[in-house]
C-alpha cells in the first residue's frame, strides 16, 4: 500500500481548551482516512499551547484498528460493527497523510510525539506497535510516543518493555479493578488481573525509567466515583505509588453514554477525587472539559453511519 491509495474523506478544524496539567489550548486538524480496502479510521494533528500561546508540542494520534472488538460502551467506535487490524505499514502511512494533510512539518517542533491513543486496543496488535513505532522512528528521529492500552492482554507491555520503544508515557486507562464490574462498560474484555498488572508494571519501570506510566482514569457518575471504592483502588495501587500518577478524565458525551446512561461526574466530586489521590500520595490531575466538546474517540467517525458497515 502506498500513501496514494489513502483518501482524506472528511476533516475538521477546531480549536478547544481544556483543563489538564501542561497545556491549556488544542488545535485540532481531523480527518476520516479511507484505505484502499474501503475501510475508515480516525486520526488527528493536535498543535497544543499553554496560556501565553506559547506552542509547546506537536501531537499526531493514530487508530491501529478500523472498529475496535472490544466494545466501550462509552466510545462511537461501537458503531462500527466489523474489525480490522492494521498492519505497521499502514500505520506509518497514516501518519504521512496526517502530516501532510495539515500543511505539518515535524522538523519545525522541538517536542514531536506520536500518539497511539485513537481507534483500536492495541495490547492485541504488541508487535505491529513494535514495528511501527521503529520505523517511524527511522524517519522523525526525535520523536516520542505515547501508547494507551487497557490492558486487555497484559502480556503486550512485557513485549514492549523488552523492545525498549521510544516512549513517552505509557498509559493505562483504567476503569475498576474488578473484572466483573469493568465488564459492565467493556463487555468484550475477556480477563483483568490487577495484581500481575501491578508486577508488570514494576518490571516496566525497571526496564524503562524514563517512560511515565499514566492511569487513565475514565470518572463515571455511580459507577467508580465514590470515595470509598478509590479509597480501595489506591491501597490496592499501592505498590506502583511511586512509579504512576493519574488522569482524571472528564467523561464526553457520546451516543454511546446516552444509551447506556453513563453520566458525566460533577465538577465538585471530579476535584474532590483528585484530592484524595493528592492526600494519599499520588500525582493527579484533570484532564478534558466539562462541556460536551464532541471530539472524543470514535465520535468523528461514528455520526457517519456511512463508515460504520
């Protein structure tokens, strides 16, 4: 495949801010990309800026699946009914056109990152991150990546740890530490061992000390915002107090969200809770905006039932 058989089929443009630790604005440029098999996917550009305008980084995020099997049922990409995995190549040309579409050259930032944060859970494609991530290094020289996982096989960050990748942050968007309850929002995860999550990570830190490990903590009304479960999540995290710090995030409506009645966690209780992690020794933060901004993952592409065959 070559990067003429990607088609751009649809775009936007926006600029947002948000609550989070580091920068306070986001550019967006966003794309709808069709491959030559006729598949879709999401992927961004993001130029972000603290509050003097100031341009602190250049962030490409990239979707490592067409659909997704396991089955948020916060995230659009529910929509899409068949899942295909994307190959390294692919991948590396999903970044090109992301680049090229929005006029970006990565040479002009000091801080270049490549996010695979979008479509797809990419503990079940370990080797095609691998390969991708080190060709793209073979062609930005400077720069670093940012991996998200839910840790659906848990046997991936081993694999990545041994690879010893170009990472930024490692993140791992958490939800419960019981199986049974994260079935409730993630149907199609198929085990969640917190205890050898833990050691794994341990180990990872050992391998990679200059990687960040990041919790992304995805806050649902009724669900993991009481005080008393995150007092147990964070004795049970207590192991990896030194090692992780925590993301907040706001929930953004969804179609999804309003289907299955996943609300978003008030601003009052979303601060108290970064509180309490602040108390017990851990480094956190908010991160997104309370007011319903449209753009999280999968939502671009999931109000086009046209690419959800």
């Amino acid at each position: 495949m070559k990067l003429t058989d990607l088609k751009i089929v649809d775009r936007l443009e926006r600029t947002d801010n948000y609550i989070t630790k580091k920068w306070k604005a986001e550019k967006a440029f966003r794309y709808v990309i069709e491959f030559n098999d006729h598949k879709f996917v999401e992927s961004s550009a993001f130029i972000h800026y603290d509050n003097s305008d100031k341009i602190l980084d250049l962030t490409i995020e990239i979707s490592t699946m067409y659909g997704c099997p396991l089955r948020c049922k916060f995230c659009d990409t529910n929509k899409i009914n068949s899942v295909k995995y994307l190959n390294s190549n692919e991948i590396v040309l999903q970044v090109q056109k992301t680049l090229m579409e929005s006029n970006l050259n990565p040479l002009d930032f000091i801080d270049f990152r490549i996010s695979y944060l979008a479509i797809g859970e990419n503990s079940l494609i370990p080797d095609e991150i691998i390969e991708s991530s080190q060709l793209l290094k073979k062609l930005f020289s400077h720069v670093l990546f940012n991996l998200s996982t839910v840790a659906a096989d848990i046997s991936a960050i081993n694999k990545w740890s041994n690879a010893h990748l170009a990472l930024r942050t490692l993140q791992i968007s958490i939800l419960h530490y019981d199986i049974v309850e994260i079935k409730k929002i993630i149907p199609n995860i198929k085990k969640f061992e917190i205890d050898k999550l833990i050691n794994c990570l341990i180990s990872f830190n050992k391998e990679n000390p200059n990687t960040k490990i990041r919790f992304n903590y995805v806050l649902i009304e009724n669900y993991n915002d009481s005080i008393g479960y995150l007092n147990k999540l964070v004795e049970i995290l207590k192991p990896l107090k030194s090692i992780v710090y925590f993301r907040i995030s706001i929930l953004n409506e969804t179609e999804g969200t309003k289907q299955y009645y996943l609300n978003q966690v008030t601003k009052e209780k979303t601060e108290l809770i970064v509180k309490t992690l602040i108390e017990n020794d851990y480094n956190a933060y908010i991160f997104g905006t309370f007011i319903n901004q449209r753009i999280s993952c999968g939502q671009f592409i999931g109000k086009y039932d046209k690419y959800c065959k």
